[in-house]
C-alpha cells in the first residue's frame, strides 16, 4: 500500500508506527498504521476511496477473472485472480475482499513490471458453474 501511494504522487511521512500520506489536490490524509505488515481493512477502504474519487489509477482496471469465497479456516472471505499467480486478498465482507484485492491487481501488475516479467492479458472467464 505504501508504494502503491508513492507511485501515486503522494508524500510520505512517518511518526512512530504511522505512514502519515499526503498529496496536493487531494483534501484527505491519509494515516496507515500496518498490522503484522498489512494496512488494516478499514485504511484499504479509505485509500480505495480516494484513488477513485480523485480518479488517480489512471487506466481503467483490468478485467481479470475474481473468485471470492468464505474461508472458515481464515474466518473471511477469500478474493483469488486465478490468471495472476499469487494474486489473493482477504476481509471480513465480500465488498472489504474485493476492494482489497483490486488494489493488489494493481499492485502485481506494477511489481511484474518493474521485475520485467510477463503480464498476462484478462481472458474472461476461466471456470463455468
């Protein structure tokens, strides 16, 4: 999430354990406060928010197959892009796993690029009910 802002033009500050986020033309800062290495749920949502109230994504996103499922081992709803490997998120509700792992599309779109590997094209859908 963090390099997800800065790549957005957002400036960072940090106090204590706080990524304190700010940038001009947006009115919100943003205060993170990661947990075990995640940003919590609520603050994914705040910073889905803004990237989509001040259109900062820039391209729309791309249109990769979403499973999302009830884990009752995790306790959560599990949201899975079978086309990106690895590409998973979590949350409480259905909406909290899907937002948070659009955010991680792009974040595994952004990270394969900067390594230099491959990004698959969306085909659709891969699996029939």
């Amino acid at each position: 999430m963090v390099q997800l802002l800065k790549r957005l033009g957002f400036q960072e500050r940090i106090k204590g354990s706080h990524h304190i986020f700010f940038r001009d033309g947006v009115a919100e800062i943003l205060n993170l406060q990661p947990h075990s290495g995640k940003c919590k749920p609520y603050q994914v949502n705040q910073v889905r928010n803004v990237i989509i109230n001040y259109r900062l994504a820039g391209k729309p996103m791309p249109r990769y197959e979403i499973i999302i499922y009830w884990s009752q081992a995790d306790e959560a709803f599990i949201a899975e892009v079978p086309e990106l490997s690895g590409c998973a998120a979590d949350g409480k509700t259905y909406k909290e796993a899907l937002a948070n792992v659009e955010i991680n599309i792009q974040e595994w779109i952004e990270t394969a690029k900067e390594l230099g590997r491959p990004i698959p094209a969306p085909r659709g859908r891969l699996a029939f009910a």
